[in-house]
C-alpha cells in the first residue's frame, strides 16, 4: 500500500509531498514527521527507497508507507499529555514521532510480537535519544517497548486516550481492541480492508468512520500449543511490565 505521492529526494522533499496530497494536514503532525529522518529506520542497504510512498519489509522488519502513518497521526489528534498504546509497534518510526507530540507527561507503549524488531526498535530510538539533532528541540514521551502478542494482552483497568493497530484486524476482534480504549478516546485501526477511525463516546457507544481503503497482512493469531502467552500487562509508574506464562 502507497504510492499516492511523489518519491522525495530526501526526508523535507517527502514530507513537501504528502503536505502538498494534503495526507499531512496540522503543523503538529508535520514537524513530528520532519524531526525523524524516515531512512533512519531502513537497513543501510535499502536506504534509497526511504522516500518512496511505499510499504517496506525485511524479513520481520516492516514499515508502513508514509501516506497511511501520515493519515493515522492525523486521525489520532494527538495532544500533549495523552496515553498511546501501539500494537504492532514494529521498528519504533511511528511511536516515537507520537512521542514528540505526547511530551514528558504522555504514556506511550508498544507491543510487537517479534522479539528481533523489538531490538530493532530499541536500537533505532537509542540512536535517536543519542544521535538525532532534533531530540532537543521536543520534550519527549519516550516509547516503551514490550515483546507480546496484542491479541493476548489482557485489558483489565488498561486503558488509553489513543490506540494503533498496526495489523488488519478481522470484525470478530473488533469489541477486543474498543476494550482498551478510555471514554473520549480514539481508536484507529485497518479493519476489512479500510482504515478506520474509532471513537468512544460513552461507556458503550462509538463513533467508526472509514478514512481510507489500505491493504495490511492479518494480526497473527496466537499458537496455542507452543508460545508464550501474555498473562498480565498493567502500568506501574507510567511503565508496562509484561509477565509471561509457558504455554504446556
């Protein structure tokens, strides 16, 4: 999925772009994307096609193409001081351009199931706390990453102002995934084959509004005979601690 604007010559060019197909609408949104130069989170092997308005995957590693993070953050409508939880939080590209936004009384956490691109993760924001030119220019939530299943997360008394799912979730997960979101929240997730904007506007009422048609590979489903299972996820001082139990 992408292709919906022009390649740039470098991250500002990119940028340029998705403001000009007015896929990048709020300045908020705008400077979020221009502090993280997006080739930071390729292999430096494929680097020349971190502009391009497409998807990109390596083996386990995955990012989603510009034009679909742009229009998620802005769905989101982000603010300083929200909690953000992303599932299938992958290389970290886009929790932590939230994380500029959120500031330092946000909460912001993922979840990915693969152990590899946590490291990932963990090591590109490494780079960026320690590297970047634009890390001081934000007060920043820095992102907490955790190995698990989404599907498995149990949600009792966890519960936030913004959620992401980065993975197709089919009609039956749909009540799952509303069940961590706090009352005035705002769910965005690609669910049968759109992209789709939810918000809770009571104990038991939403507002869903389709933004977008996109195309993202299924949550994977648990494998009940030989994985971990996530048994508990819950905040202690602004922190997820993910216990674990070995499935016998």
């Amino acid at each position: 999925m992408g292709g919906a604007v022009s390649a740039g010559e470098d991250n500002d060019d990119l940028i340029d772009n998705l403001k000009e197909a007015q896929y990048i609408r709020t300045e908020t949104v705008e400077q979020a994307f221009r502090a993280i130069d997006r080739a930071d989170y390729y292999l430096e092997s494929y680097r020349d096609n971190a502009y391009k308005d497409l998807a990109w995957k390596h083996g386990n590693i995955h990012l989603s193409a510009p034009c679909i993070y742009s229009e998620v953050m802005e769905a989101l409508r982000l603010q300083p001081g929200l909690s953000f939880l992303n599932l299938g939080s992958g290389t970290g590209y886009l929790s932590t351009m939230i994380g500029l936004i959120l500031g330092p009384f946000g909460i912001n956490h993922g979840v990915e199931i693969h152990a590899d691109v946590v490291d990932y993760a963990r090591e590109k924001l490494d780079n960026f706390i320690k590297k970047s030119d634009s890390f001081d220019k934000f007060e920043f939530c820095e992102p907490v990453f955790v190995v698990g299943n989404c599907i498995d997360v149990l949600s009792d008394n966890l519960q936030y102002d913004r959620v992401y799912c980065g993975a197709g979730v089919q009609k039956d997960h749909e009540n799952y995934m509303k069940i961590f979101l706090k009352v005035g929240g705002i769910l965005v997730m690609p669910m049968e084959d759109q992209l789709t904007q939810i918000i809770r506007t009571g104990q038991n009422t939403w507002e869903t509004k389709n933004i977008l048609a996109v195309s993202f590979a299924p949550l994977i489903q648990p494998n009940r005979s030989d994985c971990y299972k996530s048994e508990n996820v819950k905040l202690q001082g602004g922190k997820m601690i993910l216990k674990w139990v070995l499935m016998t």
